[in-house]
C-alpha cells in the first residue's frame, strides 16, 4: 500500500462537471463523474451529527450493521469502521438516499425510474485501513447488472486522509475476478489483484464535505489509508433502475426502495 502511494506521490485528479448535459456521455465513455458541491453544508451537518449519534449509541441501530476497525472492541466514533444499510435503517440516511440533486444526475444516467438497493457509511477514523481495489458489481447479483454509487464526502476528502482511486473506463473492460485475498483483520474478503492494476490508468477523486462522485457498478476502484488526525467518512448509495431484479440467493434478499418513478419489474 505504501509503496504504491510512493510510486504516485500525485496522481491526476478527476475535475469537477457541472454541465448536466456532460453527464452520460461522461459516464458512458469513463464510469465515473464528480459533481462538487452537491449537498448543502446544511445537510451534511445533519448526516455527520447522526452518524456521531450512532457512534454514541443515542440513537439506536442494529449492531450487526456495525463494523468496527481491525481489532477494535467498543463502539465509539474513532473506531467505527462502516454503517452498513443506512438508508433502510434511519430516516436521516433515507432522506439523503431521495436527495433531489442526487436523483437528478442519477436520473441522467440511469433513466426515471430509481431504486435504492443498498447503502453503506465508511468512516475511515484516523488511522483507517484502506479498501483494496474491488468492483461493486462482483460484490452484487442483480439482473440487468447496472448500478450507479453515488459516493458523498461528509469531510474534505485528500490523498492524504484516505480518497477513492478510480481506473476510468474500466467498467467497459468487464467484472474481473477478485482472486486475491484481502484480510479486514480476522475477516477475510477478496480484492482485484494488484498485478492486475495499471497504475497508469489511475485518477484519484479529492472533494469537498458535500461534493459528491458517481461510480459505475464495474468501474474499478479503492481507496487509501487516513493518515491524518480526523475521520474522512463518505456516504455510497447504490441505485439501480426500476427494471433490476435480484438473482442472488432468496434468503439474502433485500427490499429495494423506489425514490423516483416506479418499479418496472412486474
Ligand atoms: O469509501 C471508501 O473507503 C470505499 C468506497 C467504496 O469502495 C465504494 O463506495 O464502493
């Protein structure tokens, strides 16, 4: 991890579009998009105050959505890993989920009508691990197999505290297989191996608390370690269209939302 941060001490970072029109050519051709700012300063003071209260244990949530970093044991902010399905579990993250601005560039690329499938808070304390380079879509059995994440920086978001990585326009390249295990502490997950990884390729997406990224479920991607004294948390929440369906196992299945339009699977 560290040497590959040396290797690219600074690498190219993605601009800013705010050109609506810009939109899905800019996602077809390179499977991500930055649209910064987007949220209120308003509205991200409400997501960071909740997400200190579920920290906190103030506001009540399901532990088995918590995840804590590598060897930590008690809940607090500093060691709180990720809120996993935030949306589905709190009425503040479910508000964001439905975020007009949000749905409006989600809509250009995806079409009108708009479920939420999933939502995950990576907090990223001081000291957070990174998160190796994966695809969403391999992590996800829908069918057709189109998600867009909608990643928005509750901080400012730098190399240094921790940003995402992108590999533009690899979402045309395919699902690789995630062949490389990856150790979050005791647990063990998989990741795209590095080899596999043109360093060359790789932009990185720096922003400011309410700027937002869009990524495509194929697009591949990570992100860094936080070496800084402060927590770098983003807020993804993955959208499909309203025709997706899940082919995963039934007992996983999860309830879609609808936050514009209408469910077009019947
Ligand atoms: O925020 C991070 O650290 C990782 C984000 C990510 O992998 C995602 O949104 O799919």
């Amino acid at each position: 991890m560290q040497s590959r941060e040396r290797q690219s001490p600074m690498p190219t970072l993605i601009a800013p579009t705010s050109d609506s029109t810009a939109f899905s050519p800019q996602f077809d051709l390179e499977g991500v998009l930055v649209v910064d700012p987007l949220v209120s300063p308003g509205d991200i003071d409400t997501l960071t105050l909740r997400t200190a209260e579920i920290a906190a244990g103030s506001v009540p949530y399901p532990d088995e959505h918590l995840e804590l970093e590598p060897g930590a044991t008690g809940l607090e902010l500093s060691t709180l890993r990720k809120i996993n399905h935030c949306h589905f579990h709190d009425e503040v993250f479910a508000a964001h989920a439905a975020h007009p601005g949000i749905l409006d560039v989600i809509e250009a690329l995806i079409g009108p009508d708009i479920k939420v499938f999933g939502s995950q808070l990576f907090m990223k304390p001081p000291g957070g691990v990174e998160k190796p380079w994966h695809q969403d879509s391999a992590y996800f059995p829908l069918d057709p197999q189109i998600v867009v994440t909608c990643w928005t920086a509750l901080d400012n978001v730098t190399l240094e505290n921790g940003c995402m990585h992108v590999i533009v326009g690899s979402h045309r390249d395919g699902i690789i297989d995630h062949s490389q295990e990856w150790m979050i502490g005791d647990r063990r997950d998989m990741q795209v191996p590095d080899e596999l990884i043109d360093e060359n390729r790789t932009r990185a997406i720096t922003l400011a608390a309410g700027g937002c990224s869009f990524h495509h479920g194929i697009l591949l991607h990570r992100s860094g370690p936080n070496h800084t004294a402060h927590s770098r948390r983003g807020l993804a929440v993955h959208y499909i269209p309203g025709n997706c369906r899940w082919i995963g196992p039934p007992e996983e299945e999860k309830e879609f939302q609808v936050v514009r339009g209408r469910d077009t699977t019947d």
